[in-house]
C-alpha cells in the first residue's frame, strides 16, 4: 500500500486549509465509515451532558492553543466539513473513555505498541505499531509542514515549526508518530488513567504542541508546565538525534484528580553495551507512573507475548515482535479479531544511527522493505 505524503507550508490556517483541501475525500469518508463516530460521538455531543463535555474542551484548546484551533478551523474549511465534527474527532479518546468506561467495554480505546532498542554501538531503534480503526488505514496521509511564526494574543511570537507526521484523517498532526527539525523523534501511545477531567487540554492538542520541543526536556517542561493540564493520560516515546547521553525516554502523564495540572513520569532507556539488556516495550498501560488505570485484553496479552520472547538484539528481532502474529485473540500486529477490532495501519522505525524513519504498510515481519523511507 503506498503512503501519500504532502509537503505544506504557510502559516497555522493556511496549512489546515491545504491539507483540507488535499485530502478532502479521505477526511470525509472516514468520518462517514469510522463507526464509532456516528454510534457513540454523535449520539453523545447531542445530549445535555455530551454538549457541555464538547463546549469545556472547545473552551480550553481556544484559550491555551489558538494556533492549533486555526489549524483545524483551515482544515475543515478545506475538507467542506463541520468544524463542530472536525473538532469532536479531537475529543474522540477522552469522550470513547469516558462512555466505555461507564459501560466497562473499553476495548476500543486501546492502541499502540512501542519499542525501544539502544545499545551503545548499535542498534538505537525506536519502532511503534500505529493502530486504531481499519479506516484509518485507508484514510490516512503523511504531511511535511513548515508553519510560519504566531503571534499570540498577548503579544508573544511562537517560532517557526518544521516537523514530519503521520496523520489520522481530519485530526493534528502528533497523535501517532512524527519528527522535527530538531531531531525529536516521536511515538505516541494512549495511556487508560482512571481520572478523566472535562475542562483540560484535549491528548490531541496536547500532542501537536509536543511537535514544537526542541528537546525531551522541552518536552518534559511543556507538559509539566501547560496550563490546566491534560484532559486524559497518554505515553509519549522519545528519541533525538543529538542527545549525548545515548538515553532514548518513555514519559508517562496523566491528568491530576481535582486540581489543574499533570503528573509526568520520565524513564531513561539507558544505551547498554552488547550482552545486556538492550530493549524495552511500552504498551497501553502504565508502567512507571503509579496510578490506577484500566487495563485491556490486549495490552496484557501484547506484553504476555513480549515476556515469552527472547530478548531483542537487533532490528529484525524488533520487527519480528512488532510483526508477531501468534495470539489468535489479541495479536501484537493486530488484525481485527473477533474479540480485538483494533488493526495495525502502518509500522514505523527511527533507526538513529542511520538518522532516517522507515515506515511499513504491511507486517513489517515479512514485509521486504519498507513502503517509505524520510531522512531526520
């Protein structure tokens, strides 16, 4: 399967409006076909209760990132599509979490799969399954933006952006995987945290700012100190190109119960000499930031399967479990079972010391080669 790609440039409503306008048809058709979205979402932002979630959320993303509301007000200009729904995507991971977890059916809410692989003298990997919605698969783009400084309504001037991003239709760049012209590389995982608020930053927002750090401690900083903090938890996997230090860090944040804020947890992965353990996986779950979370079928059983693995030496071994097919309920190159409708749309691999990102649209265990390659 190819992978579109679109090289954008302009300020933030301009680049809303260009992707928009390109992929006007896929933005539509998953918005038609994503089943949730007509089942739960819009059901749910037609009742008193799902309105006022909707409006709190809005509320936020306008006052703390208004250059991001740009963006998705160009997009579905572009897209000839309702900015309320365009918006309501945004707001899809926290309102599914929330009726699902009332329901305690949260199956659908659960992702991605990431692993990190550093030794000292090669290889440094980080490579992350990306999955969600079948549709996502088919409706999916890749964009190249570079996005003119921001003013901000007080005055101050937001640098400019330069980033490449893998992109569920209709929704910001950073909630799947990206790098930017600082060699920040990124995964995306989400994160089931049992506190849930409704008058935070959105995880979607909160990602595409993440897009901007010049560094993982940028990063870190931006997520400790944004205003409100995060609606909902989600893991960000990070690895740049110009850290010293050989670490590659998993950071975990979570919103905090009945105050502003978010709690962020940093775990280095350390680059090790050859002999040693030299891998670690990161799922659906929290592993560092202690706090009670759900759990999923899936994600157990991805990480029940890592555990019955031999440990990961090289690049092919990272693909082989990324590929790995073997649970016929909840496989970790997952597939749409009976019991998991969740699949693998594409797989992606930052290899840092070839300083490029290598994405495969088909199980990266047999695939030949990779579908794309871009160079950090």
């Amino acid at each position: 399967m190819s992978v579109r790609i679109l090289h954008v440039r302009g300020t933030h409503r301009e680049v809303g409006l260009q992707v928009g306008r390109t992929f006007r048809r896929q933005i539509g058709e998953f918005l038609q076909k994503y089943v949730n979205f007509g089942k739960l979402l819009l059901p749910f932002f037609g009742t008193t209760e799902g309105r006022h979630v909707y409006e709190g959320y809005l509320q936020v993303a306008q006052s703390v990132y208004p250059q991001y509301m740009e963006e998705v007000q160009g997009m579905a200009e572009g897209a000839e599509v309702s900015f309320e729904h365009l918006f309501l995507l945004h707001c899809r991971p926290e309102m599914l979490l929330m009726l699902k977890s009332k329901q305690k059916n949260i199956d659908e809410t659960s992702g991605c799969t990431s692993v990190f692989l550093n030794f000292r003298n090669g290889p440094r990997i980080l490579a992350h399954n990306e999955d969600g919605d079948a549709n996502i698969q088919t409706c999916a783009y890749v964009i190249a933006a570079n996005i003119a400084p921001y003013q901000l309504p007080n005055g101050d001037v937001l640098p400019e952006e330069n980033f490449t991003a893998y992109c569920y239709p209709g929704v910001l760049p950073g909630v799947a995987y990206a790098y930017n012209s600082h060699g920040v590389c990124f995964s995306t995982n989400a994160l089931l945290a049992k506190t849930l608020k409704c008058d935070r930053i959105v995880r979607h927002f909160m990602n595409r700012a993440l897009l901007t750090a010049s560094s993982v401690e940028h990063a870190v900083d931006m997520l400790r100190n944004t205003p409100v903090g995060v609606a909902m938890g989600f893991g960000s996997n990070l690895a740049t190109l110009h850290d010293d230090s050989g670490r590659m860090y998993s950071v975990e944040c979570a919103p905090v119960d009945g105050e502003s804020g978010t709690l962020v947890s940093v775990r280095g992965i350390e680059a090790v000499e050859k002999g040693f353990v030299g891998h670690y996986y990161h799922y659906n779950m929290y592993d560092h930031l202690d706090i009670p979370q759900w759990l999923t079928p899936s994600s157990l059983h991805r990480k029940s399967r890592a555990d019955e693995m031999d440990p990961a030496k090289t690049v092919q071994d990272v693909l082989n479990f990324l590929g790995d097919t073997e649970d016929p309920e909840y496989p970790v190159y997952r597939n749409g079972t009976m019991k998991d409708e969740v699949i693998t749309a594409t797989t992606a691999v930052f290899d840092l010391e070839a300083g490029v990102l290598e994405i495969y649209t088909d199980n990266p265990k047999t695939q030949l080669s990779p579908d794309c390659i871009f160079h950090l």
